[in-house]
C-alpha cells in the first residue's frame, strides 16, 4: 500500500555558529490515505521541519520521505497536495479571487473548472464578499482564510496544514474543524501540526508527538490517552 | 520544467510591475525630460535635434537599466521575505520554472517599457523633422533587448543568494563597469606587465561586452544599419551569456534552503 506519508530514518541538521544542529533525529512516520492526523510537539520540536522536508523547501541530511509513494524532491509529488504555511502571507498585490485562479492554474485547472471551483472555494472560507479586494488589505483571519481556499483550489488527495487554525476566532475555529471534517468525509487525507490540543481531540484520528526531533508518541487519541487524563496532560506527560 | 507554469509567473511579474506603477514613473519622467529638451532651442535645428537624440537615448537606456534591474533583483528576496515562496514552491512548480518564470517576467516588461520610451523618442524626433531611421531603429531595439535580457540574468542570479538591496547594488556594480570600464581595458593593458595584465585580461574576456548591443551613435548620426551576419552574430553571443547566467542562478537556488519557522 502506499502511505500518504511514508518518512523513514529522517535526519535533518542545520549549520548552527559552533556545529551542527540536529532538528530531525531519525524520525519514522507513516500516515494512512484518509486519516486525519495531527501533529503535536512543542515549539521548535521539528514539525514545521518535517513538513518542509515533505513539501521539498529543505533537504534531509539522510533519509527518505515520500508522498503519495511518489519522492518529495521533484514537483510530481506535490501535483496532488494541498498546503497552508504556518504564517499564510501571499501576494498582497492580488485580490483574493485573483490567488486562487493563480493556484488553480499552476495546477494547470481547465479555466472554466477553475472559475467555478474558485466561487465554490470563496463560499466555503466566508470570503465571497471581499473576493474583489485586494489581500493587503484582509485582516489575519480572511488571510488565514484565502491561504485555506489556495490549498484546497485542485482538490488536493493530501492536505498538509501548519497552525490552520492560529490567527482564527472561535467561530473561525469551527469553520476549520467543519472543513476537516469535511475532507475526512471524502476520504481526503489531513496531516496538521497544532498547538490546540482541544481542537486535535475533537479532529484526528490518530495523532503523533514530536520532541526534541522524535516521535515519542503515535496512535489513536483513545488508546494513548487514559481514561483518567486528558490529551494535554498526556501531551505534557510525552514532552517532559 | 514547464512552458506553461513559466508563462504563468511571468505573468505574475507583469501584473506586479504594471500594479507598482514603476514604469509610468519612468514614462513620465521621460517624456517631461523630452519636453523640457524640445522647448529649448539652444544650437539651432539641425544640432539641437542631434542633441535631443542623443540625450533621449541616454535617458532610455539609463531608465531601462534601472528598471531591468530593480525589477529583477527583488523578484526571487521578494518572494522568500514576504514567504510567499511557501505557497509557490508548494505547487507542482520546479525552481527552474520559477527562476525562468521570473526571468521571463522582468525582461518582457523591462522591454516593454523600452519600446515605450523609444516610441516617445521617435515621435519626438518626428516633430523635430528628424526622423529615425526604421531599420537601425529596429535593430537598436533589437540589441538594447538582448542587453536587457542579459542584465535581468544578471540580476536573477545575484538575487538566488542575496537580499535585494546587496543583488541590486551588486548587478549595477558589474554592469556599469563592463559597460564603461571594459571597452578601455585594452588600453590599461598594454599599461601593464604580469599578474595585473592577465587579471585585466581575464576581466576582459569574462565580462559581457555591453558596448556590442550600443546602437545610439548610429541613431543619432543616421548612420546605416550593421550587417546582418554581425547582427547574428552578437545576438548569438548575447544568447550564450544569457543562457549562462540563467544556468548559474538556477544552480544557485535549486537546493537553497527555505526554513523560515523550522527549528533552526
């Protein structure tokens, strides 16, 4: 079978003033087509590494990772997934509708297909009012919200969030976790890196913990966290 | 890589460039440059419209190098400050499409521009009852495109490793000195003896000859067109340096690291 995510003995280190910095130390990571997996760990743990290795921004030092069984260094790979960055900043000089309709057609989308899809997508993220306006001048949360529309423009089989739910109020919370349920029940696959714990219980299906450039912790929510704790003690309980 | 993708960003330059409104500064200042030179009639009919040729041509190239510069050293820092490179290199887009894309981008809208001032220049010396010659005008277009085709590599290349302030200072460095420096190497020369004589050589031969794709004076002067076969043959050279400069900047950023938020 191939994974969505398959990540073998990943090693990444970073030149650091005085040697090397290991941000990813041997980690091992297999994500299964339809899950909806979140990605914990504390800051600077390595998950926004990890999702720069899988999008082909950083090399590993060793080790493979691959996506949808295709290797993340060509752009073959990424045909197929959907991203949001942790800090969506797009190119303010465009209009919302003007970013997708970009998206779309570096995915080379039929023009009258991405017309549509692009109204479709403007309705879904709220932003069918300010599609005419240009993005310098949307708030964090409709920035956070067009950077949500452009990953899911061509209808991604993987969806690869960092944060998607930073910048947002809790109404904006909602229309996230709706969206990934929504995706879930089309047999998309998600793989989200959050600090909102309460958010990630109600979401995953499975969820993997990061620290200091490890999987520590990997499985469904019920049978890693015990019926006495929460997913924040657990959470605490693998960091420390 | 792929045509279309590349089609697609150089796109996203012009509509960019168009909505940054650089080029109708240059436009503008350009015009009132001229208007100011036509309201003066200082040597007579005949010397003044040499003059004015002369000047308008200057001014063109100086305002094209500028913007063939300034345009294509802050595409790539541009897009890697501001993140954006995240949602671009997300897409099934190699960094040969985006650094052609790019290139493709500057210098069509830099050429653009450059049709425009030569445009006002012409009609200008049309008023001035002296007319350019056609086919010396289209070839000094044709050169002056090339150059710029040259000093937006040059640019996307410096911009690969560099922030924009330190690609752009650099890329004027080195093209204002193989343009006004070089073509006088032969003559420091024969100055010289030893390792100061192969440097200035090496220099010589290394740099690009700017002063080939300079058709002003022939402007000017109403002197005829150059040869075809040399015309060939120095937009043969032009496309050599191009393609070298291009290859260079894709080297330098098909493995760069974008860490922007990883643990570093």
């Amino acid at each position: 079978m191939d994974y969505a995510i398959d990540i073998s003995n990943l090693v990444v280190e970073f030149p650091v003033p005085g040697g090397r910095m290991r941000a990813l130390d041997g980690l091992n990571l297999r994500v299964c087509p339809g899950q909806v997996y979140g990605f914990l760990g504390p800051n600077g743990a390595g998950k926004t590494t990890t999702m720069h290795i899988l999008l082909g921004f950083i090399t590993a030092t060793s080790g493979t990772a691959r996506l949808l069984g295709e290797a993340v260094s060509g752009p073959i790979a990424r045909q197929r997934i959907g991203y949001l960055p942790e800090h969506p900043d797009t190119y303010r000089f465009l209009t919302g509708r003007e970013l997708l309709t970009l998206a779309g057609r570096l995915f080379l989308m039929p023009r009258a297909a991405l017309r549509q899809r692009v109204d479709e997508l403007l309705a879904l993220v709220g932003l069918t009012q300010a599609a005419d306006r240009r993005i310098g001048v949307y708030s964090r949360g409709m920035l956070q919200r067009i950077g949500l529309a452009q990953a899911l423009v061509h209808d991604p089989d993987l969806v690869i969030l960092d944060e998607p739910t930073s910048g947002f109020d809790p109404l904006g919370r909602i229309d996230v976790r709706t969206l990934i349920a929504g995706l879930k029940a089309r047999g998309k696959t998600v793989f989200f890196s959050s600090h909102e714990l309460s958010e990630v219980e109600r979401v995953c299906d499975h969820i993997g913990i990061l620290a200091k450039g490890k999987l520590v912790s990997e499985g469904t929510v019920d049978a890693l966290v015990k019926a006495d704790e929460s997913l924040e003690q657990y959470f605490l309980r693998m960091v420390s | 890589m792929n045509a279309q993708r590349i089609l697609i960003l150089a796109q996203q330059v012009w509509l960019e460039t168009l909505r940054r409104k650089d080029v109708y500064v240059l436009l503008i200042l350009l015009t009132g440059f001229l208007a100011a030179l036509m309201s003066v009639n200082a040597f007579g009919l005949g010397q003044m419209a040499a003059y004015m040729k002369e000047t308008g041509l200057l001014l063109a190239w100086i305002f094209s190098w500028i913007l063939a510069i300034n345009t294509s050293t802050r595409q790539i820092p541009r897009e890697e400050s501001q993140g954006t490179v995240y949602l671009l290199l997300a897409k099934p887009v190699s960094r040969a499409d985006v650094v052609l894309g790019k290139w493709l981008g500057t210098w069509s809208v830099t050429v653009v521009a450059t049709v425009s001032f030569y445009a006002v220049l012409a009609v200008v010396a049309l008023l001035r009852q002296s007319p350019f010659g056609l086919p010396t005008l289209v070839q000094a277009l044709l050169l002056h495109s090339t150059l710029l085709a040259i000093l937006t590599a040059i640019g996307i290349w410096f911009s690969t490793r560099l922030n924009y302030d330190a690609a752009a200072t650099l890329t004027y460095v080195l093209t204002l000195a193989a343009w006004l420096v070089l073509p006088r190497v032969p003559t420091f020369v024969l100055n010289t003896t030893g390792f100061q004589q192969w440097g200035l050589m090496l220099c010589y031969y290394a740099l690009p000859h700017f002063e080939l794709f300079d058709m002003r004076r022939r402007l000017v002067y109403d002197a005829a067109p150059i040869l075809l076969a040399d015309l060939g043959l120095i937009l043969l050279y032009g496309t050599v340096i191009i393609a070298f400069f291009l290859i260079l900047a894709w080297l330098a950023w098909r493995r760069k690291r974008f860490v922007r938020g990883a643990a570093v």
